[in-house]
C-alpha cells in the first residue's frame, strides 16, 4: 500500500510550485485558448470596467462606492454606513462568508478562477502583457536563461515599466475606493509637501501590486489565501468544479499512428499540465492550488477536437458524475447551508431597511453624577452626538422629553439645529429638575429626536439625584 501511495499520491505531500530543497519552481504557463479562455476575456473587460469606474460614480453628491476604513465611514452602492452600524457591516461580512461556503460547497473555487481579483489581474492582465513583451512559455524560458544583452534588457525593461505602470493604476484605484476621488485627485494634482500620507500610501499600494504580479503571483493563492485550505472541509463528491474523467481517459498512454487504440482517451500530451498557471497536473484529482480558472479544459478540449475525440475529457464535472454517471444534486449538507443562507439574508434586509437614518446617542459626561443650582434644581450633564446617514440636510432638529417635569439646557443649541447630510455633529446639554420633584436617586428617562414634527429617534438614559430629595 505504501508502495502505491508514494507512486500515485506523493504530489500531495508537497506544493507544486516549491521543490523538495524548498526553492521556488517558477511557472512558465502557456497561452490559453478556447471557449472558456473567451468567455473570461469578455468578463474581464466588464470586470475591469467595473473595478475603475466605481470610485469615479457618485450618487446624490456622495461615492457610489467609498471604504473609508480611516474615518470609518463606507458607502455600498450609495448606501451609507458609520461605524455604529458596524454590527450590519459585521453581518454582512457573515453573510458574504456563508455564501462563499454555499457556492464552494455547490461549484468548488468557481468564484477563484472567474472573479477573485488576484486570479482576473494575473492571469487575464498581467499575464497577457507578459506574453505579448516576451512571448509565449518557450520564449520565456529562453529569455530567462539569456546573457543579460540588448533584447533581454530591451523586454524585461518593456515589462517591468508596463507592469509597474499598470500597478500604479491599480494601486491609485484602490486608494480612490478608501479616501474618494475628490481627496485621490488633490493629492495627484496639488503640492506634494501637503499630501505626503497620501503620496506614501499611493506608492505602497503601488509596488505591493508590482511585487506581487511581477514574482510573487501564483503564490498569493497557493501559499497566502486560505481559501484553498478550505476546500477539504467543504468540498464532497457531489461539488461541481474542473475535473479529470479518469474513467474516460484511464489508461493513459501516447497516441500512435496507423495503431488501433485500447487505451484510455488521454494521449499523455501534458498540455493540460502545461497551460496551468499553477503548475499542477488535474490528472491527480482535486488540488489546494487548482483555481478552477478552466485553462485545462479548454487545452484538453483543442487536443480531442484534432484527435477526433468528444471533448469534456477534463470539464465542469462532480467526482459522483464521473465515477457513477449521477446528476447534480442538493445534498442535506448543502440544503442546510442554503437555509442557513437564506435566514441570514432575511435578518440582514430587515436590519437594513429598518435602520434609522438619523440618529442620535447620549452618554453622561464622565466623571461625573450630578450637582446643584443655586435657584434649587439638579443637574446631569450630557454628551450627544447625532448622526445623519441619509442624503438629506436637516435644519430643524431638536430634542424633547416624555417627563414635562425635566427641561433641557444647551452648551450650543445652535451647532445641533443644523445637520447636514452623511454627516456626524456632537455637543453638549443639561437636563434639570426642581429638586422638590425629584422623587428616587435614579430616574428613567426617554428623550426624543424631532426635525420639525417628525419624530427620528429615541433614546433612553439615566437622570441622577440626591438620595434623599423630596
């Protein structure tokens, strides 16, 4: 048994881009081209549309898009959130998880070789500039182990420039969706001493994403993401995701002509192995580095076309189709995470359209509890701050309390009349009392936020007094 095992599995013992001295195999990956390599293409394009013009949309005046992480402030697709609803963005992180997990479990790394950042900037960005500099993978090779002459300083220099270039757009980008454009285009376009943060932050951005497309690259999913790790945990025999049908193609051997085959489908041609960006074999089954970027059907599906045989020798397949002919199905396991799925999509929509869009919290000034008036009254002090998340100016806020007994006195009733839209105001207040009315040391009270008639919020809070005031 051990025998067969460190014939047939040893693969899995090791990464496939790291040696047995631990040094780094680099990947030459050939040029893809099909069907899938097509469709990518066209989702590449909508992608990078996407990924470039959101920061510049702007809705009612605000980002479209905004993850201000700095002034914990985020924009998702106009909605606004502050980081008291952080709790909702928590939620969200949850819920986007969850669903990871629901498709992982259903199509494997689909969402890793279709949409993942890293995957579509590499393989459909990078990579192309790469070989259309350098050429294809022999001519890579070749130039690798060139003397450092003209033509290869010429290329790698070619190279090096465009991808740097295309990592400081990446990296300006990036920048826009957590400060703006409007803060991005005052750092590009105003003084440099006035914006040195930001100009650091511009140039950090910038050659991490040049280190990590220029040498690093595979590696991000193979040794950083654990996504990867994951799939052990959540994949089964009834996930969808790229495989080899070894029932088809086994045995594998060369195809030779004028010779009657028995053999399996597979002509061992290696070109499956050869366009992989992560160097793995998807003859071996399932593989932590396998992106499901779908490179290898389309090399397997051009080689059957010109030997004459069906393609889907390596395709979109579940290891229980291929070993016994069965169709997709919503296993319990599966079921359990969609229920699951669904329940938190319910709560995270109530909790989203019933949040309020202003709303205001108090807290007593530390410190202290109460004090008294020489006229005969007890106060507390107070903190507010009041918070606009809507896209609308409010000029007519103030607040009330339920018990006419207690009045309000403002430090500055002026700064919290005026709140304008997606913003946050704070100031300070009294709350008084006759002491004669005051009948218990802690007293319960509910205090209203109103613009005009409109009642916003409430809050509650605590009023404090002497223990033994009549």
């Amino acid at each position: 048994m051990s025998d067969i095992y460190d014939e047939e599995d040893s693969f899995r013992d090791n990464v496939s881009t790291i040696n047995q001295a631990g040094k780094r195999n680099w990947v030459y990956a050939y040029k893809p081209t099909g069907r899938f390599y097509n469709a990518r293409s066209w989702l590449t394009l909508f992608y990078l549309i996407v990924f470039f013009g959101l920061p510049l949309i702007s809705y009612k005046g605000e980002p479209f898009m905004l993850l201000n992480i700095l002034e914990r402030k985020f924009v998702v697709f106009g909605f606004v959130f502050w980081s008291q609803d952080f709790f909702l963005f928590g939620l969200t992180m949850i819920l986007f998880v969850v669903f990871i997990i629901v498709f992982t479990v259903a199509f494997g790394r689909l969402f890793c070789g279709w949409v993942c950042p890293q995957t579509v900037f590499m393989e459909m960005v990078f990579r192309r500039i790469e070989f259309w500099i350098e050429g294809d993978a022999p001519k890579q090779k070749a130039l690798d182990k060139m003397p450092w002459n003209g033509e290869k300083l010429r290329k790698r220099g070619s190279k090096w420039i465009v991808f740097y270039l295309f990592s400081f757009l990446i990296g300006n980008t990036f920048l826009a969706y957590i400060i703006g454009k409007e803060e991005l285009f005052k750092i590009i376009t105003e003084p440099i001493g006035t914006h040195v943060g930001g100009l650091l932050a511009m140039m950090l951005f910038s050659a991490i994403f040049f280190f990590v497309y220029l040498w690093f690259r595979e590696q991000v999913c193979t040794v950083v993401c654990p996504y990867g790790r994951l799939q052990g945990v959540l994949l089964d025999r009834n996930s969808v995701l790229v495989a080899y049908d070894y029932v088809r193609g086994e045995p594998r051997g060369k195809l030779r002509k004028n010779e009657e085959r028995t053999l399996g489908d597979c002509i061992d041609c290696l070109q499956c192995v050869h366009v992989c960006p992560t160097g793995i074999d998807i003859r071996n089954g399932t593989q932590l580095e396998c992106t499901n970027c779908t490179a290898c059907i389309d090399a397997c599906d051009n080689i059957m076309d010109k030997i004459g045989k069906p393609r889907g020798l390596v395709r979109y397949a579940s290891e229980a189709t291929i070993a016994e002919n069965k169709p997709f199905i919503l296993t319990t396991r599966l079921k359990a995470y969609i229920v699951l799925l669904i329940a938190l999509l319910v709560v995270w929509l109530v909790i989203l359209t019933s949040r309020s869009t202003v709303e205001f919290q108090i807290r007593k000034v530390p410190g202290q509890l109460y004090s008294e008036t020489a006229d005969g009254k007890i106060v507390n002090m107070f903190n507010v701050m009041l918070i606009n998340k809507s896209h609308k100016n409010f000029d007519s806020l103030y607040l009330k309390i339920d018990d006419v007994k207690y009045e309000i006195e403002w430090v500055d009733k002026q700064n919290m009349r005026k709140l304008v839209k997606e913003s946050i105001a704070k100031s300070t207040f009294f709350i008084k009392i006759p002491a004669e009315n005051v009948k218990k040391r802690k007293d319960e009270i509910v205090i209203r936020l109103y613009n005009g008639e409109h009642d916003l919020d409430t809050e509650t809070t605590n009023f404090l007094a002497p223990v033994n005031k009549k």
